[in-house]
C-alpha cells in the first residue's frame, strides 16, 4: 500500500510541471494580464505586481503602474473603472504569439486584413484590432494598449516601449 501511495505522490508531482508550464493567454481582446475595461480600482490594482506607483495626469487622468509586471492602468473621471490598459512586457502576448517587441511584419502577417491603421499626421505610429492598439517602434510593436476609440490609442502612444 506504501508503495502505491507513493507512486501516486511521484506522478502528481511529475505532472504538475507539465500543466504549469502550458503559457497563459495574457492579452486577450477584453483583458491583458487579467485587467479588463470597467474593472473597479481595487479589483484591477489588485491584480497587479507590487509595488506600484500612483500618478495623476492631465486631462482627468489616473494611472496605476507596475514596473516589475510592465503594466500601466488608467482611469479617467467620467470612465467607470478602468479606461485603458497597457504593457511594454514582451512576456505577455496574444493566443497567436504576438506581443511587445514582436516585430511589424509578424503583427501584419498574423492578423492581416483585420488590422486597422492608426493614422496620425503623415506616419501609422499604430495599427487598431478592435479595442487593442498595437504601437510601432520602429520595426517592431512598443507597447500593446486596450481601450475604447481614439484616446485609448494616444495613451498607448505615450507609452514608453519594450527594449
């Protein structure tokens, strides 16, 4: 009896690496790392890497960042809980493997005709897939942002990206 206990032990143990090592989705059309818009402060605070630092901008803006997780929320007077979410972290990617840092060409080339440009002034400094906006840098994704309509897009561009 011992011995099958023991067995059985082992291959949980043995298995669990397995199942763990299966890559969460982390930036889905609705969320990224868990976050999604409307979220209420403390629930989306919540779910980010500690610690955190707390700025007040302009416009009404309110913006939650975690530099250990390359997360930034925001939240705007007006907006019930979460207006916008972004992230440089070239860890968190979509079920297709893209994220920040991946290049343009795979961006193009995985979502092709369902990419919107994001034009401003002569340039396409980012391309729209629904309410996820994915900024250039160059050659490659900076930052990856979800919001709703145009403002979520320029905050994402203001957005330092990955490196």
């Amino acid at each position: 009896m011992r011995r099958i206990a023991t067995a059985f032990v082992f291959a949980v143990l043995c298995t669990a690496p397995l199942a763990s090592a299966q890559k969460a989705i982390d930036i889905r059309p609705d969320s990224i790392a868990g976050i999604r818009l409307g979220m209420p402060k403390a629930k989306a605070t919540s779910l980010m890497a500690k610690p955190l630092r707390h700025d007040r901008l302009e416009d009404g803006y309110e913006r939650f960042v975690s530099p250990k997780q390359k997360v930034e929320i925001y939240f705007r007077t007006g907006t019930k809980g979460v207006a916008v979410v972004t992230t440089w972290n070239r860890t968190l990617q979509t079920d297709e493997g893209i994220g920040p840092c991946s290049t343009i060409a795979a961006l193009k080339k995985t979502y092709r005709g369902r990419l919107k440009p994001f034009h401003q002034g002569l340039g396409t400094p980012a391309y729209r897939l629904g309410n996820l906006t994915f900024t250039r840098n160059g050659m490659r994704v900076g930052v990856i942002g979800l919001g709703r309509g145009d403002g979520a897009s320029y905050v994402a561009l203001n957005v330092a990206p990955c490196r």
